[in-house]
C-alpha cells in the first residue's frame, strides 16, 4: 500500500499547484468514495467503472486506494497516454520534427520569460501535449500505434459503417479548467504549421467549431482574430490574450479568420428551400392540394455552413460541449426527468452535419472537449459510458483538487436545525407535488379555453421551499458581507457581488419564485396599481419604501417564457443601460461583422444580460440573482455566483455535476505565493442530490488575508 501523507494546511483542502501533474490525491475506493483524511502521493490513476462524480465518505483513517491496484488499470488508453506524454514531456518532446511545433510547445509549456500569470493549467497542457502526440509522434512507436488502433475500434463502436466512424479524439476536462484555450492552441498548432509546410498532410486546412447553442457559439468568438486593432494588447481575442503567438509567427495570425467558422449544430439542420425556383418543385402544388415543401441536400447544407471552404480540403472540426453529439440507437424518451428522446434528436442532427461533412472534406479529426463526455441515458448505449474516444481526463474531483474550481458545498444552518441535510439536497423530491404542474404557456392556453383573464396572485410556493429561501439567502447575506469559509480569501475593493441562481423545473414555478423573491406589481379591478416588493430586500426590484421599480434590478427571471412576454427590457431600461448597451453593439459588430447592431431586440439584449452577469461594465453587471428554467447550461460562464438552488428532478448525477457546474468557475485566480496553490473558494448549492465534496455544518469565519500572483484561466 502506498505511504500516505499528512496535509499540512488544515485550513486549505487543495493539494495541488494547478500547473502541474497532479502530486497528491485524496485516497479513493473502488466505488469513488473519497476519505479526506488520508492523501496518497501521485496522481490517481484512471480506473474506467469508478464513478466520476465525487462521493462522500465519512470514514475515518486509511483504506483501500485505487493506486493500490494500479496495474490493473495501466492498460486504459487514459493511462497508456498519461505514461507516454510524462516521458515524451521529460525528453524534451522528442520525436517532433516540425520547427513549427516545437516552437510553439516550449513558448506554451517551457518558456522562462513567461510570466506567472500567462502559464496554462495542466490540464491544457496534458490535452495540448496529448493531441500533437497523437497527430505527430504516435504513429513512430510500436506503443504509439496500439493506442492508434485503440482510437480505430472505438469508433468501430458507434457503426459497422465505416462512413460513420468519425476520427474523434475526446479530451475531458472539467467545467471551469479552460477548454477554450485548449481550441486556440490546437487551431493554431495546425494553422501555423500549415503556412510553412503546406504539402505536409499531417495539418489542416481549414477550421470548424461546432458549438450546441448560441450562447456557447457567442463565447467562442474569441477564436476569431481579433483585426479591429494593430495594438495585439488591446486584441479581443484570445490568442493575444492568453499570449499564445510567439512573435515569430505574428504575421500570420491575421489570415486565419478566412480559415475558420464558429456555429452551433442547428446549422446542420436541413432549410426550406424556397423563392426564384431554386427546385423544379418550388411552388408546384402536391397531390393534396398542399404546396410542396422541399429542403436542401447534404451537399446545399455544407455549402451553406462551409461555403467560403474549398471542397477536399484538409479540414479540422472543434466540437464544444461534444458530449451532445453522438449517433443514437435507441428512440429515448421524453419525460420530466429524462428528455432523451429530445436530445437524441439533437444529437443526430450534429452527427449526421459531420459524417456528411467528412465525405465533402478531407477530415484530418474531430477534436471532442467536454466536463461530462458520457452517453446519456436512453441513447442506446451504456448509461453515463465515457466515449471510448476519451484519451485525456481532468475531471471534478482533480479539479477540485488542484484549486482550479470552487469546492461544491452544501451549507447547513447548525443553530436552527430548520431543514435538514436530506431534505436540503432533495428539496424538489419532498415539494413536488405541491409546486405548479403547468408552464406559463399551458396555464395561458388553459386560462383562454376558460374564458378566463390572467391576474397576477400571491406567489404560489409551498412552505418548504420558502423557509429553505428565507435560509440560504440568510447565508448569502452572510457571504455577501464578507464572511467566508475556512481558508477562502476575502473580497477587495474590485470584487463583484456574489450571484444566487435558483434552477426550476417549468416556467410556472420560475415566476412564482421570481415574483416571492424580486417582487410584482399588478392593476386591480378598480384600476388601483399595487407594488408587492420582494422578501428580501436585497434581490427586490423594487424599493421597500417607496414601492418603486429599482433602477438596476438586482433580480433577473430568464427562461424561455421571459424571452417572449416578461417585458424586462423596456424603454427605462434602455435608457439608464446605454452605455452599456452600446458597448455591446460595439462587440456585437465585431463577432458578427455580416450582421447590423441595430437590429438587436429585446430578446437579444435579455440575453446578453444574461450573458454577462457579474462581469464589470456590462449589461449583466448588476444581476445579484437569477431566476431560471434550462437556460443556464453549458456555456454561461459567469464566475461570480456563489449559491445555486435546485428546484427541478435530476435524473443522474451527471445532471447533477452540470447544473452545479454553473457555480463551480473561480472568482479569483490569484495564486499565494508561499504555496503555489490557489486559495479555496466554495459554491454553496442546495436542492441538489449531488455528492458533494465537501458538506455538512458550517459557520462562516472572516476570511483569510493572502499575498498574491495573478494567474490567468
């Protein structure tokens, strides 16, 4: 059994510096149980049928480690590769025979003259390192080969087809451990050393990252050079933000946008084709009288979405958020916990635009990122599989570990006792049978079959949910006034308010919980207008005094209903957020230069608020409290909220893991020089069933004082 060690800050559960290998671990079982007073040296190994979500063990002293059994999992290719790159890494990346790449490899990873705050996480540089190894150096090596192979049958699983058996290479990284850099490093590792090695098959053409919606596809525009500014220090994009050219090679950047798309999958989808005949049916009527609707081909959809690409081409397709893509082979189904019928078809609109995108093009691999590259339930497949595709993984738990997300916690009130841990982190399972079944479009649709005029009433919640508002707001005020959990630093004169986003399960109980914690205010019969402010006053709309509207509210309701009808955006708002809303025209040009700012409407700038919650000088700086169905999912990437509120089914703990995800980016990545760590900060989340890595009682403490070095994520 491996000697175990002693941490010699009680205070600070992280173990790792997070621009290294893992050093140490929290000795782990073979179910996932996690025992916190025993830390293994080394990284944990990658054991295949352990669960990836992190599991509470309440144990005390030593126990079975997985490392125990090491060999038994060195043959994964996640093991296999972990051991080729820490060799390949030591040796100086021996095998690379490209001027181009070895440059780039010791400017990113080895580089004295960068500076603190400009080095890149481990995990970028193990998904980096894994992708030029495999594309350049594997196929020199007997051992490079088999995890060749290796990558060939797994494919294999998807399809007999071999059209179907895509060149994926899946890399898992955490929410929040910096997936998008790793795109821009890959996207300028091909890029660059096309330019000086045309001829050379090995890099690609062109560039294509497939995004599962909007906002994720908006995000990703930093990919774009940004050509507004000769100044590479005012750029907006990241590759002269994360300082990722060397100088050498500078010259070349500003060809790259002619190169590359950014666009999300709906674009795969098949258009109506219609006006100037543009079919010989166009127009034509059917034999029911109808007018014949015909779509494009494969071939019209990939000259649409690629159309400034030249067909035969090398080309090199980025899939974020990959764990949405996939063929299915089974139907799913769609329920309240469990919308796989809906995601299935999804997910094979996205897979079928890249197998036919594969036989237009000549497609050099599909790089895969994502915190949860799992098969989801009702796919077809294994329940929460890993993709066997997945070559490098940097999942929650190392995460955690190297202090490069905020530790899940759920925070009990240890003097009142008023809800317990059990129903804190089940609050939906014990009160849904008392929350509102109908959305707002069903109860509206239900109300004009009645005859009936909707009115606004007092916000429908049963008593449970109130109480475990009334005391997680008692703790967020806590927070909010500066105290913190053991270890985490303070907050300064730069620091954003904290965020406390609330997850529903339909629309309905979205605007009961918006309306009991911001307020609402309604006209009676009698023409009299009343004001009803929020519980509490700070996340009302409206002034407790005065009754009258704030003029930046601090609470926000985002869902697909208030998209459409909650008239949030209205002409005061417009008038008090010009500034703010022509700073977002001015970016909205340069992500979308085809497309005119002024034509942004309400829903559009509803978005961007929420887009942009916490972020200093934006729309959304103002937001202290989100009110929300589905729309916070992958991509919203605010690293300001503190304290998350389930109030909906979850089907798996990776559910789980993705809402909590939505809390789980660091404030602050300031490093304390005296250890090379980076201070814990905690996400505070009930209603939840998640298995938390840290939990149970707590009293907030005042915070520590740290020394600190920027670092960048």
């Amino acid at each position: 059994m491996a000697k175990s060690a002693t941490r010699t800050d009680k205070n600070n559960p992280i173990l790792n510096t997070p621009y290294r290998e893992p050093e140490w671990h929290y000795a782990t079982d073979g179910v996932g149980n996690l025992n916190y007073q025993d830390v293994r040296p080394g990284r944990r190994v990658y054991a295949p049928d352990t669960p990836q979500i992190p599991l509470q063990n309440k144990r005390q002293g030593s126990m079975f480690d997985l490392n125990d059994n090491i060999a038994e999992y060195r043959e994964h290719i996640i093991n296999q590769l972990r051991q080729e790159l820490l060799q390949w890494r030591q040796a100086d990346y021996h095998g690379v025979t490209s001027r181009v790449t070895r440059d780039l490899l010791h400017f990113w990873f080895k580089n004295p003259d960068r500076q603190p705050w400009q080095k890149l996480f481990f995990p970028q540089q193990e998904a980096v390192e894994a992708a030029i190894w495999l594309n350049e150096v594997a196929e020199k090596s007997n051992s490079g080969n088999n995890i060749l192979n290796q990558l060939a049958l797994a494919q294999k699983t998807v399809s007999d087809n071999s059209a179907e058996q895509l060149q994926r290479i899946a890399f898992k990284m955490a929410t929040g451990t910096g997936k998008t850099v790793v795109m821009a490093c890959l996207i300028l590792y091909h890029y660059l050393n096309r330019q000086e090695y045309r001829n050379d098959t090995h890099y690609a053409d062109y560039f294509l990252v497939v995004s599962p919606g909007i906002t994720i596809r908006d995000r990703l525009s930093v990919l774009y050079p940004d050509t507004q500014t000769s100044n590479p220090h005012e750029a907006r994009d990241y590759y002269h933000q994360r300082v990722l050219v060397p100088a050498a090679y500078e010259e070349y950047l500003g060809g790259l946008a002619s190169h590359l798309v950014i666009t999300n999958y709906h674009a795969f989808e098949p258009r109506q084709l219609s006006g100037n005949k543009r079919n010989p049916f166009d127009g034509k009527r059917a034999a029911d009288g109808g007018k014949q609707q015909e779509y494009e081909n494969a071939g019209l959809v990939i000259r649409r979405v690629l159309g400034k690409f030249k067909p035969g081409r090398r080309l090199l397709v980025l899939n974020d958020e990959a764990h949405h893509c996939y063929l299915p082979k089974a139907p799913g189904r769609n329920t309240e916990e469990d919308n796989s019928a809906e995601e299935n078809t999804r997910a094979a609109v996205w897979f079928s635009g890249l197998r036919s995108i594969a036989q237009a093009f000549k497609l050099r691999s599909i790089y895969d990122l994502s915190a949860t590259p799992y098969y989801l339930s009702g796919s077809g497949y294994p329940a929460y599989s890993l993709f066997p595709w997945v070559v490098t993984d940097f999942g929650l738990i190392e995460a955690i570990e190297a202090g490069l997300v905020k530790i899940p916690f759920l925070p009990v009130d240890d003097s009142s006792h008023e809800i317990k841990e059990p129903v804190l982190r089940n609050l939906y399972e014990n009160c849904r049978d008392q929350l509102p079944k109908k959305g707002q479009r069903g109860q509206r649709k239900e109300d004009k079959k009645l005859g009936k005029v909707q009115q606004e009433e007092k916000p429908n919640l049963p008593a449970l949910v109130k109480t475990a508002l009334v005391q997680f707001v008692a703790h967020y005020q806590k927070y909010e006034q500066g105290l913190r959990e053991q270890g985490e630093k303070g907050r300064d004169l730069f620091s954003e308010p904290p965020v406390l986003i609330v997850v529903c399960n339909n629309t309905m109980v979205s605007k009961e919980v918006y309306k009991y914690i911001a307020g609402y205010e309604y006209d009676t019969e009698t023409g009299e207008h009343i004001v009803i402010p929020g519980m509490f006053d700070i996340f009302s709309n409206y002034d407790n005094t005065t009754r009258a509207a704030r003029s930046r509210p601090p609470t926000l309701l985002i869902d697909s209903d208030a998209l459409e009808n909650s008239g949030q955006i209205d002409d005061d708002f417009r008038k008090i957020f010009s500034p703010e809303i022509e700073q977002f025209k001015r970016e909205y040009r340069i992500r979308h230069p085809e497309k005119s700012a002024e034509k942004l409407d309400e829903v559009d700038i509803l978005r961007e608020v929420v887009n942009t919650v916490g972020k200093p000088r934006s729309l959304g700086s103002h937001v202290r409290c989100v009110v929300s169905v589905s729309m916070l999912t992958e991509g919203w990437d605010a690293n300001t909220v503190t304290h998350i509120m389930g109030l909906r089914a979850f089907g798996s703990q990776l559910l789980c893991e993705q809402v909590a995800g939505r809390a789980l980016r660091r404030r602050s990545y300031f490093i304390d020089p005296k250890t090379g760590k980076f201070p814990p900060e905690y996400a505070h989340i009930i209603g939840v069933p998640f298995k938390f890595f840290k939990g149970g009682e707590s009293e907030l403490q005042p915070p520590v004082e740290y020394a600190t070095l920027r670092a960048l994520p």
